[in-house]
C-alpha cells in the first residue's frame, strides 16, 4: 500500500512531521507500507486539500493527524487487526 505524503519545498515543520510519521508507519508495517513524498506547491494531484498532507489510499490526513490513527487506518486497510 502507499503511503502518499504531499508537502512543501522546502518542507516547513508540519511537513517534516509528516514525512517522520510516514517512516513510524514503514517501520511498523514494513512488508505493507510503501513512502512517497511529493514535494512541490499547490495543491496535491489525487486532491485539492492544501498541502501538508498524507493520503492512504482514499484517506485524506491533515497535518494534525496522530500516529495511532495512521496506525488503525493502515491496519484495518491491510487486515492487520494487532498491530
């Protein structure tokens, strides 16, 4: 699965959050979870939600999101019940 992150260049502070939320996910999914970082301006290609941003598949994250929600969204998506 992907884990698409979509910020800024250069990144601000919410979008290195994101970026090391992403890397938390890879490591506690690492046979699950592929990365991509977008960086660029605007808005993001699959969405006009502004940027900083993640998207897991058709799940839209803003930059306040937590870890463990990542976390449920990635585990109920891959069947991953106990993570």
């Amino acid at each position: 699965m992907k884990v698409k992150v979509f910020v800024t260049k250069p990144p601000g502070t919410n979008c290195r959050r994101l970026i090391y939320l992403a890397g938390e996910l890879a490591s506690k999914f690492p046979d699950s979870v592929e990365i991509v970082i977008d960086e660029g301006q605007g808005v993001g290609l699959d969405t006009e939600t502004p940027r900083p941003f993640i998207q897991i598949d058709d799940y839209i994250a803003g930059k306040n999101v937590e870890l463990a929600n990542l976390e449920q969204i990635v585990a109920q998506k891959t069947g991953q019940a106990n993570f």
